[in-house]
C-alpha cells in the first residue's frame, strides 16, 4: 500500500470505479471521469501511481491492491 492517507474522496473514487463508472484519459497521469464529471487530479494521481487502479481501454478499472484499500475504507 502507499504512504497516503485516503480519504473519503478517495473512497467515492474507488467505490465508483468498483460499480463500472470510471474512464481514465491520459496516459501515464491520466484525468479520471465519473460518470462524465472530472474528478480531483491530485487524488486520481494518489490511485494510479498508489497501484490502486488501472486502465482497461478507457474504462478504469481497481487493482486486487485497490478493492484491498476499499474495503478497508469501506469498514
């Protein structure tokens, strides 16, 4: 895991990207959507170089790393 300290930002994101509504733009710091909505970059920068979501084509999908921190979140 990385040494940044989520938040409930973080959490929607991730909870988001879980239920299929994330597309990630960009290459190797992409902009994250949800649901058409451009999301926090500082945080989509946390995700993606956190390991905690990737891309699939467009779609952003969560790392096992990812759905660990969610459901710890989640608790």
């Amino acid at each position: 895991m990385s040494d940044v300290d989520y938040t409930s930002r973080h959490k929607a994101m991730l909870k988001a990207i879980a239920e299929g509504r994330g597309q990630l733009v960009g290459g190797r710091r992409p902009n994250l959507a949800v649901d058409g909505l451009w999301c926090d970059f500082t945080a989509t920068n946390d995700l993606v170089l956190g390991g905690l979501v990737r891309s699939a084509g467009s779609t952003a999908v969560l790392t096992t790393t990812g759905a660990a921190v969610l459901d710890l979140l989640a608790r």
